[in-house]
C-alpha cells in the first residue's frame, strides 16, 4: 500500500556545511587525485577537502596585499 505524503510540509535539515563541486575531465580528475594525494602527506591532511582549503588558505595568506 503507498500512503499519501504531503511533502509541502517536508524540509530539508539545516546545517552549517556547505558543499563546492569541481569539475574535470576523465585526465585533469586522474592528475589532480595525484597531486592531492601527494599534498595531504604534506600538509599532514586525511581529506580532499581538509587539504584544497588549507592550500587556498595558504596561497590567499601569502598573496593579499
């Protein structure tokens, strides 16, 4: 039995994350994957995400005038 669902009255949980998509093609996605993957050893990060905002951060601070 499929029961009606008034889906007006249906929202979608608030939250604080926010997400970016990227896009690439099938050989800048295999690229950047690598060089991620080498910039979370040295950066010391477990996640894509933890890692391109602490090199956009990095980069940012050293360039704003």
């Amino acid at each position: 039995m499929i029961a009606d669902i008034n889906t007006e009255s249906i929202q979608a949980p608030s939250s604080a994350v926010k997400m970016m998509q990227l896009f690439f093609t099938t050989d800048t996605e295999k690229k950047f994957r690598d060089m991620i993957k080498e910039l979370q050893e040295i950066h010391g990060k477990t996640n894509i995400t933890d890692t391109v905002y602490a090199i956009v951060e990095k980069d940012y601070e050293n360039n704003k005038s």
